[in-house]
C-alpha cells in the first residue's frame, strides 16, 4: 500500500487551471522531493492534500483512506509543515509540542513521552524549556517538524520547509528528515525549488504549470547533464 496516493487531480481558480491531471504516489520509507519553480501549483497540492482545499476533481488517499469519503482518518496519519511558521512563539517548546498532542487526544503524560522523543531526535532536547520566540530560524522549523511527528503519522508533508534559512541549518534539516525515510519508514513529500535538497537516491517530481513533468530516480534523470541543468531545461518557458 502507497502511504499517499494521488490520481487525476485538478483543481482551478475561477478560469485559471492551477493543477491539472496530477497523478503519482509515495511509498513507506520514501522521501519524493517535489521541484517546482513558484507558480507550478506546489503550495496549490499541498493545500489539497491537507484539506484547507476540496478537490472537485480526482482523488487522494493516505494509507489506503480516501480524503474526502474518510477525511478524518486520512488526515490522522498525516504530518504537516508548513511554509509559514504556524508555531505558538509565546509559548515553550515543550507547550508547543504539549497543545499539538492534546488536539490529537493523546494524554499529558503520553504527550510528554512523545514530545522528549522527538526532540531528542531532532537534536532539541535541551531546548524544551525554551520560548519559541527565541529560537533561531533553523530551530523554529526543527521544532516544527518534532511537532508533525508527535502523533507518530505515516507521511510527513514539508512545503518549503527551508525558505529562509542558512545553508548550514537548510543542510541540517534535509538531513534529519532523509533519516527519518531511511530510519523509521516514514514517506515524506518534500516541495522545495532547490535541487541542492535532494540527494541521487530520491525520488523526484518535476512539477510546472500545474503538471508533472517527470517522475524517477534523481541519479537516473539526465545523469550526463546533471538533476540542476535538467531542471532548469525542462522548467524554461519556451521562446515566443
């Protein structure tokens, strides 16, 4: 069973057609980077795939649970970040972690389990007393990251979860979150416009003008010019 499956999806703003006929799937223990430049219809999906969009055209699934029949259910293993920051700056890192596990109905004292697993995983653990506020930006998306993981989902969704931040702490995140495909099976769906994320043994979605363009291997797409140029070629607006 595919952890997301998506298959004919289109969706439009008024005349504009946004997404049109997008099909593909993430496995368990896959990381998918998903490569558009702005406008290809990446932050549109991923609206769709978290439900703040219905789509009235085509379907998504989350292990094997239909998004609009059992939206509920396919939302609960699902994990979320974000582009923009959504964390509560006033409040503590373990607060943070501590309000997301209540939503998800977990227990104070399974939520605090939870959340000392996470950040430990993600290298936050002496940080759990810390205002989000005075965190840096690299620790703010780690910390957001810890949160998407506290009710332990089967996919980990991360719309451009690196905007913003240096290349040291960028580097830092891409490799937590390709350990967690390695390590722990989890599928992720990575939207970044910055081939340097992805490493030769992901998969990658080339998406533009609302279209996948291609879908493989990264090492296997044009490997004698290089993912970067391949990219930059297939996403160039053709001369009038």
């Amino acid at each position: 069973m595919d952890a997301l499956e998506v298959a004919d999806l289109s969706f439009r703003y008024g005349r504009k057609e946004a997404l049109k006929s997008v099909s593909f799937h993430v496995a368990s223990g896959e990381f998918c980077a998903l490569l558009g430049p702005n406008g290809a219809g990446k932050s549109t999906l991923f609206a769709l795939l978290t439900r703040l969009f219905v789509a009235r055209q085509g379907r998504i699934a989350v292990m094997g649970q239909d998004l609009q029949a059992a939206p509920r259910a396919a939302l609960a293993q699902m994990g979320v970040v974000f582009q923009q920051m959504t964390l509560d700056l006033d409040l503590s890192v373990a607060r943070n972690l501590a309000y997301f596990g209540a939503l998800h109905g977990l227990s104070r004292r399974d939520a605090a389990l939870r959340a000392t697993e996470v950040l430990e995983r993600l290298d936050m653990a002496e940080r759990a007393g810390e205002k989000a506020r005075d965190l840096n930006g690299g620790h703010r998306r780690r910390l957001e990251i810890a949160r998407a993981l506290m009710h332990r989902p089967r996919l980990l969704l991360l719309d451009e979860p690196t905007v913003g931040l240096d290349a040291r702490s960028r580097a830092a995140i891409t490799t937590h979150v390709h350990g967690l495909a390695r390590d722990d099976g989890l599928a992720v769906l990575w939207a970044t416009h910055l081939v340097d994320e992805v490493t030769p043994s992901d998969t990658v979605l080339i998406l533009h003008q609302g279209q996948i363009l291609q879908r493989g291997r990264a090492q296997d797409i044009a490997p004698e010019h290089g993912l970067a140029a391949h990219f930059m070629a297939l996403t160039e607006e053709p001369a009038a």
